[in-house]
C-alpha cells in the first residue's frame, strides 16, 4: 500500500526548502527523473547554470527552461511562492480570497488575482476528462442555477446556469446558455457512453436520450418523486450544495467570464476528495502547457509589472 505523503506545511517546508527544490521537481516531472533534453534524440542530460530557472544542454546548446509556457512562466515571483500556493489550495477546501493570499505572499492584490487566475487555469488542464457510465453504470445528470453571478454583459441579468454529469465520485460541469435540448444533449453524448442507466429530472429537454441508446430514468420532483428501484440524484445534489458553499465562501462576487475556472478548481478538488487522493500531489504531478490568452481581461501581465515584488 502506497502511503500518501502528508500536506501540512512543516513536511512541504521540509520538501521543498527553496526556489531551487521546486525548480528540480518541475524538471524532473517535465523532462523525466534524469532530467534530459527533450530536443536530444537520445536524451541528453541538461546541466544547471548561473540562472535561477534556466538548464543548458551542452549537446544541442540550447537554453531550456523547466517552467517554460506553464502557470509560473514570464513571473519574477519566486517559485516556491508558486508551490505554497498550490498548498493553499489543495488544502482549503472554500478556496482562497485575492486579500488572503496577497497577505500571505506580501504582494499586490493584482498580483494575487492574476495568480489566482494562473493556478486555476493550470487546475483546468489537470481535469479527468474521460467520458463516464457504461454497460449498467449510474449516471446522474442535472442543471442548476448559480445567482449573484455578474454578468459580462451589461444587457444580461446576473446568474448562470451549470450543467452537471456525476458518477462513481467525479463530476464533469460546464457553464451553459440555456436549458434546450440542443445544448445539453450534444454535452450528454460527448461525456456519457451510451447503454448508461441514466438519471435526470422530468425536465423535457432530456426526453431524446431513450431514443440516443441510454436507458433513461425521469425523476418528477413536482409530483414528489425523489427516487426510483434505488435509484436517485443524490450525488448531483450533493454536489451542487458543496459549489454553491464554496461561491458564497469570502463573500465572492464572481464574473461570468471567469466562473469555469472557479468550478475547475472546485471540481477538482471535490473529484479528488471523494476518490481519496492527495489533491496536492496531483497539483504538482503534471505542468500542462497553458495559453495565457485565455486570462480573463485584466488577469493578462502588462509588462511583467504584476510579477514585482509589494515592499
């Protein structure tokens, strides 16, 4: 049995002491334990030089850095900043508020939204994005509506709807426009295998699905039905209680634009506590490739100005 290496702060501490440490884990997981050259055809090994975050190959003489085009990329903030905010993270399950990490780290309060912004992104591209259900496997699917939701658009009304697929542990969301069936179908088929045992409420937008191979069960919430031969949508339910929590959580005024990355990170959080995995661990098991241009306006660096230091 493998056993699970602890989060609390004196064994990250002891983990990771410095910028350097965290430098060495992003390499090794990048490049490979040995830490070669990923241009060498036969991986050659890169060598440290005089730069904090810079490995040279002396085979291809090229400069390579390990957190090249990742979250961390283009910042001046140490590294170690950047892994103690993974640790944050993962362990405060109502996540954090810009204030609350922009005193914890010392720097601006624009400086701690665009980091934010930056790991949440980061947590999107870690997202299980296999399809659920099977032959015989319960799959829960529901809509719901999230108020106080600002608006990007000054001519819509605050709130958003989420779509939401549950099964065996994990959720797969998905902010959506509206409630049809053109919109939510095309989601069902691309996330959910058919000759699932589907379960959804009576609303008639799910009604096409017996006919696309899933074995269907409408729950009628208004005549009371709540559950049918065993079957019902606690889990879905549950789930949206925990989002809906973890929104009103630091008196958040969330925008439209930026809620997907707000439930990328909730989500995987509450994917990886349910199955009982260490939700830092998998923070720092992979370092996805991220477009910046998908910042919302105003999370995007100008300048590198964000990345300085607050005296």
């Amino acid at each position: 049995m493998t056993i699970r290496r602890s989060t609390s702060f004196y064994d990250f501490l002891e983990r990771f002491p410095n910028d350097a440490a965290c430098q060495q884990h992003v390499a090794a997981m990048r490049f490979g334990s040995m830490i070669e050259c990923p241009h060498c055809c036969n991986g050659h090994r890169l060598h440290k030089t005089r730069k904090p975050r810079e490995l040279y190959c002396p085979r291809c003489q090229v400069y390579i850095s390990p957190t090249s085009g990742t979250f961390a990329s283009h910042s001046k903030i140490p590294l170690w900043n950047w892994f103690y905010l993974l640790l944050l993270v993962a362990n405060r399950s109502t996540g954090l508020s810009v204030d609350y990490l922009a005193r914890q780290l010392g720097i601006s309060r624009l400086a701690s939204y665009r980091m934010l912004c930056l790991t949440r992104l980061h947590i999107s591209k870690l997202e299980d994005r296999r399809p659920m259900g099977g032959l015989g496997v319960v799959v829960e699917i529901d809509e719901t509506w999230l108020p106080n939701i600002l608006p990007s658009d000054v001519n819509k009304g605050s709130g958003a709807i989420v779509f939401g697929i549950a099964s065996r542990g994990r959720v797969i969301n998905k902010v959506i426009p509206d409630r049809r069936a053109e919109t939510m179908i095309p989601l069902i088929q691309e996330n959910v295998l058919p000759t699932s045992i589907v379960v959804t409420d009576a609303h008639r937008s799910y009604n096409p699905l017996r006919s696309l191979g899933y074995r269907h069960i409408a729950l009628n919430h208004k005549r009371g039905e709540w559950a049918r031969d065993g079957l019902s949508m606690a889990h879905i339910e549950s789930y949206w209680t925990s989002l809906k929590h973890f929104l009103r959580s630091h008196n958040r005024n969330v925008k439209h634009e930026i809620l997907p990355l707000y439930l990328a990170e909730h989500t995987f959080r509450y994917n990886l506590h349910r199955q009982g995995e260490n939700v830092f661990e998998a923070l720092i098991a992979k370092f996805p490739t991220i477009d910046h241009s998908q910042l919302p306006m105003g999370a995007a660096p100008r300048n590198d100005r964000w990345s300085r230091r607050c005296g």
